[in-house]
C-alpha cells in the first residue's frame, strides 16, 4: 500500500466508499483526544470536591494528560513509522478506550491522574497516526479537504468539551466525561480495524531500530520545558527557570544524542529541510496567537465587557465553532489554490483579525470582539489546513509518522507557550497583580497589547512563509536548469 494511481491524482478524483469509511475513522480518532482535551476543564470543581482535593491537586488531572500527549507524540508517530501506523493507531485506541475506564472507575485522585496519563499516550498515538495515515487513504488531490476535516473534527471535540462535560456531569456525575469515551472509542477501533488500509509489510531495510535514548532525552526534555510553563499558574519563579534551562540543555543534549545513534529518533538532516523547518515554526508562532484568544478572551468579556457568564460562554463559543465549520471549505480551497499560496493568505487575513481584536472591542462592544475572533479563527483553519497539507505532502512513507508528531508537537508547544507568555503580557500590559479585581480600562489595556504582540507574532510567520517560498522557488529553477541540460 500505497501508491497512488494516475486517475487518483487527477483533480477531482473522489474516494471509494471504503475510503470514505476509513476517513470517518480518522475523524473519529481526532475527536476523542481533543474532546478529552476540554471535557476534564468542566469537572476539576465538582472532581475536587468529589476528592476533596484542592484546586492545584485536581489541575493535575489535565495536566498530565497534555504532558503526556507532549512528551511522546513524536516517540510514537516514529514506532508507527516502524511497526506499522495502522496496527500501532488500533493499539492507540485500545489504549485510550481502556483508560477512559479505568478513569471513570477511579476511586481516588491518584488514580485518576495516572490512568489521564494513560489515556494520554492514547492520545498521542491517535493524534500523530490520524493525520499521518491520511496519504494512505485519499487521494492525493483530496488531501487538503481531509486535512481540512480534521482540523474540523480537532476543532468540534474542543468546542464541545466544556458543554457536554457540563450536561454529563449535571445528568449522570463526573464518571460520565470519561466514560462516554468507551462506546465511541470502541466504534473508532471498528471502523479503524475494518477499513483503514493494511501496513506494509516490513523487509530487512525498513527495519531499523527504535531510538530508546533519544526517545527518553526528548521526552524528558519536553516534559521539563511543559512543567516550565504550566508550573506556577502563571508565576515564573525559579522552579521554572530551572527547568527552562534543563529544557534548553536537554535540546543540546538530544541533538548530540541524534548525530550519533544509528537509527535516530529524529533525523537531523529533515530539520535542515527549510520548508519543513519553516512549517513547524509557523504552527508554533500561530499556535500561540490562537491560545491567547483562550486566555485573554474570559478575563476581557467578563471584567472588560462586563457580561454575564452565560453571555461570556456563548461569545467563546464563537471562535471554535467557527473554526469546525471552515475546516473542509478551507480544504477544498487548499486544493483548489495551491497549499502555499493559502498558508500565506491564512496568515494575513489572521493578521488582519488580531489588528482588528486590538482595535475594535472597545469601541463596538461584544460585535467588536465576536466579529474579529470569527475572522481570526476561520483564518486560522485556512493556515492549518494549508500548513498541514505542504508538510505532509512533501515527506516521504517511511517519515510520515515521526513528520506528523512533529506537527502535532509544534501546536502543543505553542498552546504551552501561549498559556504562559501571552497570559504574562496580558498582565503586564493591565498593569495589574489581579486579574479578577482590575478594572475595565486596564483590562481593556491589556487586551489591545496582547494582540499587537499577536500581530507581531503573525507578521514574523509570514516572513518565515515568504523566505521559504522564496527558497522553494529558487530550488524548482534549479531542478528545471538541471532538466534543461
């Protein structure tokens, strides 16, 4: 499997029914670990007076479940590499589906922070396999309308989260937010088992050993770099500092490690590629801009806007809606224009849409706020639809895995980076210690300099977007001159 044919390359060209099923699988196993990503935020009050746990206790249980989803989801997108995506992506499920009960079972805290931190190696095998097996399902002029459905169906299981977590808990108790993930992950390993495309069978060139080492330093070293900048609630003291900078000497300590092992967790030589570098640099820039809208976005509508708690959910709600139903229109422009081109206009129109968010809320009110967040998060499902689909179809089958969990890495660690530092220049742009008690103005103040920041984040993503266009254009007329003689 799995080469695609002359006809499946041609435009328009439309999947099988079979591949069709098999999408909806994909779909599926990226609902549930974003899903799960939300659905815990709804609980901690009632999970710690379920517990009788303080607040900082019970954050541990989302918590380790994103540094555990950060810490292997590139470790785990190379063993699909090697042992096969399908067969590793079932594994994935089983385990996910088998921790979401144990989760809902659980009748201590302790247990339920190590069985999130199960469910959490689930997720990441499920997130960096879903978008890695999509070549092995669509055609490839379809890849950007996949891409795009998943993006979606990312977006849907967030979106969705805080409210089903909310009614489930209301209705049946807190076991529900996790037990609601037993029948539909069962369903996922059905669809996945009976329609995603059998692996390739592996021959004594395609077996190369799993990097054990490599695999440890970078899983050590995210994990210092994620507790970094979660640590504190938004205090960095100097627990942090000393984990940033056993961060920093982890990534020295991890490069050394791949230039010299014979089968490398990560090859070097990709991150030399300036196109896939690029990528990955501009889905960590945009990846933080978006995490600011979830971090500034509450503390403005409730103490800047004044509105009620009912009104600030529904007004957050816009965004992430937005974003579920512009993921497959954005891929049908993705194939339709170029994957390049709209990297590059989803970046500026997003520009536009954090300029307009400095601007315009304190003068518009909530439609000053409501409209810009639209036009930010369409924008945004336009770049990620784009970004995705020129990495992904640039890599070759035997990197498609370990590719993937960078991409997947590289969003982590902006949502990470924009939690901590954009929540620091929130504060510091209000002038105030305490959020809850500022006033309107300040926090008015402080949401007009986090997205000029924001801007100015975007901005260096398209410098990033136009020398790597610039460099791939140049290394086509070199090919072509090549040809030519």
């Amino acid at each position: 499997m799995n080469a695609m044919t002359q006809a499946d390359t041609v435009e328009g060209a439309k999947p099988t029914p079979a591949a069709r099923w098999a999408l909806a699988s994909l779909s599926l196993s990226m609902v549930l670990p974003s899903l799960d990503t939300s659905i815990a935020h709804a609980g901690l009050p009632t999970l710690a007076r379920a517990f009788d746990a303080s607040f900082a206790q019970v954050q541990w249980i989302v918590l380790a479940y994103l540094l555990a989803i950060t810490t292997l989801i590139v470790s785990v997108g190379r063993l699909g590499d090697l042992v096969g995506r399908r067969r590793l992506l079932l594994v994935g499920i089983v385990i996910f589906t088998g921790a979401s009960l144990a989760c809902g079972l659980a009748p201590t805290l302790g247990w339920l922070i190590v069985a999130r931190a199960v469910q959490g190696l689930g997720a990441a095998i499920m997130m960096a396999l879903t978008v890695a097996l999509v070549a092995d399902t669509v055609p490839q002029a379809r890849t950007g309308r996949a891409m795009g459905l998943l993006g979606s169906m990312s977006a849907l299981g967030t979106t969705l989260g805080p409210s089903l977590g909310g009614v489930l808990i209301a209705s049946v108790g807190w076991q529900a937010i996790f037990l609601v993930n037993v029948p539909l992950g069962i369903i996922s390993l059905l669809l996945a088992w009976r329609y995603l495309p059998a692996d390739r069978p592996r021959t004594p060139r395609n077996k190369a050993a799993f990097d054990a080492v490599g695999t440890l330093v970078l899983a050590l070293t995210l994990a210092a770099y994620a507790l970094a900048m979660t640590l504190g609630q938004g205090h960095f003291g100097a627990l942090n500092g000393i984990l940033l900078l056993t961060a920093a000497c982890g990534v020295g300590l991890f490069a050394w490690v791949e230039s010299r092992v014979e089968a490398p967790l990560v090859c070097l030589a990709l991150l030399r590629n300036r196109s896939l570098s690029a990528g990955l640099a501009m889905s960590l820039l945009v990846s933080t801009v978006i995490m600011s809208t979830l971090v500034v976005g509450p503390f403005y509508l409730a103490r800047g806007l004044e509105l009620d708690a009912l009104t600030v959910g529904l007004v957050l709600s816009a965004g992430p809606g937005v974003a579920a139903l512009t993921g497959v229109p954005a891929g049908r422009i993705v194939d339709r224009f170029g994957a390049r081109r709209m990297t590059v206009l989803g970046l500026v129109s997003m520009a536009l849409g954090a300029s307009a968010l400095a601007m315009l809320p304190a003068r518009l009110g909530i439609a000053g706020y409501v409209v810009p967040m639209m036009s930010l998060t369409a924008s945004y499902a336009l770049f990620q639809t784009a970004n995705n689909t020129l990495i992904m179809g640039g890599v070759s089958a035997q990197q498609r895995g370990v590719i993937a969990g960078l991409l997947s890495l590289s969003r982590n660690l902006g949502l990470i980076t924009g939690a901590a530092f954009m929540g620091a220049v929130f504060a510091l742009g209000s002038g105030v210690s305490d959020l809850i008690r500022a006033q309107p103005q300040a926090i008015g103040t402080g949401m007009q300099i986090t997205f000029a920041v924001a801007v100015v984040l975007i901005m260096v993503a398209l410098v990033i977007a136009g020398g790597s266009q610039v460099l791939a254009r140049r290394f086509r007329g070199s090919e072509a001159g090549d040809t030519g003689r």
